[in-house]
C-alpha cells in the first residue's frame, strides 16, 4: 500500500516554543492531506483539512494561529503547533488522500510532550 | 450528521476467542465503511472495508458487513491471538460530501493468552 511518513515521530519541547512537523506522501501525490489529534485512550479529533496550494480549512474550535498548516507540494503538509503549551502535548496523526482507489493513508504520529 | 457509535472497551479475551465489536453509524448519502487498527505506540492501519450495502469486507481473518438495514459494521473474528491485541475503530466516509473520516470512539481489545 501507499506509504506516508510523518517527522519527528516523537517531540520533547519546552512550553512556549514551536514545534514542526512533517507529513509526506512517499510514493503518491496527495492533493489533500489531513490533520488528527488524539488524545490519550480517546478517538482521533480531525484539526484540518490542508489542500496543496490553498488555505487549510480548520474544523469548529481549532485555533488556527495556534496549529499552522502548509501544504506547499503534492507530497508535503506541515504542522507547526506555536508557543505550546502542556495542553498541546498529544499524538498527531496525518493522512494523505490519494485519489486513485479513493483512499487515504495514515502516518505513523508524531508524539509531542510539552514540558 | 454523520456519526459512528461502537461498543465501549477494553474487551478482554482469551486467545482463540470469538470476537464482535460493534459498529452502528449514522449518516446521509452512501457512506463507505471502514476499521482501522492502532497496535501500541503506533498510527492507524486499514484493516478492511466495504463500500456498498451487503459487501463483506475481510483482512488477516477479520471480518465486517455494511448492513444498510441495521446500519451496522460490525467486526468480527473467529480466533483472535494474542498479537490482535490493539485498538479498533470503525470509521466512515461519505464520498458524497467530503473526503473527511468520522471514527468512532475507538475499542481498546486486550488478548489474553
């Protein structure tokens, strides 16, 4: 199957940094990529919606000056959770949607720990 | 809107167990069916899906089929083994609107050996 990698898969920062990570699509072009959040022993909480070239679209009650999103390539979105904060710390996952077969694929998450 | 309810873990079993995780939905159009797994430490794999009513859908002896009547997916597996041991959610898909994935709450399933 298509495989999508995300970077770092674990994350140990102090509050009040920036932390970036990285979702790709290795082997497909992926238009279409979208963000989770999950938090522990719970289900996963979809952040946003990020279209290549365009504005991410961000689900009710996600700031988005908080979580900043870029899909710059068919094969690249990027999250950067700004000035976090030990409530941000969570397992984020991404999928990309690829449109051939009409399926999205899921990365293996990034871990973030707020200290 | 769309929804998907399943049943509340963990469930223990004992390997070689029959196993049901149940899966209802709630939705407008024609949704596809989905179950996911997450082993521990790890992000959500594909286990199997259906897309049209009374399509079965199976992988690594699970199985599940989209009841439009009852609206239900539910998963199922004859013998489990101890390496099944992982979280399940049932998730759902409606082409018709958008390309978004709506989970259930997820079921934690511990196999005991």
């Amino acid at each position: 199957g298509a495989v999508v990698s995300q970077h770092p898969s674990r994350v140990i920062c102090k509050s009040g940094t920036s932390v970036k990570i990285e979702c790709r699509s290795l082997d497909f072009q992926a238009t279409t990529m979208f963000w989770y959040r999950q938090f522990p022993k719970k289900s996963l909480m979809l952040m946003a919606t990020s279209n290549e070239g365009s504005k991410a679209t961000y689900e009710q009650g996600v700031e988005k000056d908080k979580f900043l999103i870029n899909h710059a390539s068919l094969t690249l979105s990027t999250l950067t959770v700004t000035s976090a904060h030990p409530e941000d710390s969570s397992f984020y996952i991404c999928s990309a949607y690829r449109g051939t077969g009409n399926e999205q694929f899921f990365g293996p998450g990034t871990r973030l720990t707020v200290l | 809107g769309n929804s998907v309810t399943q049943m509340e873990g963990p469930v223990t079993l004992s390997e070689e167990a029959f196993l049901t995780i149940n899966c209802t939905y709630t939705a407008t159009g024609y949704p596809s069916l989905f179950w996911y797994v997450q082993y521990p430490g790890e992000g959500l794999q594909l286990l199997l899906k259906a897309t049209k009513a009374d399509d079965k859908g199976s992988n690594k002896g699970f199985e599940a089929t989209y009841r439009k009547e009852t609206t239900s997916f539910h998963l199922e597996k004859g013998s489990v083994q101890v390496s099944d041991s992982a979280v399940y959610f049932c998730a759902l898909r409606n082409l018709n609107r958008d390309d978004k994935i709506i989970f259930g709450k997820g079921t934690r399933l511990h196999i005991l050996p």
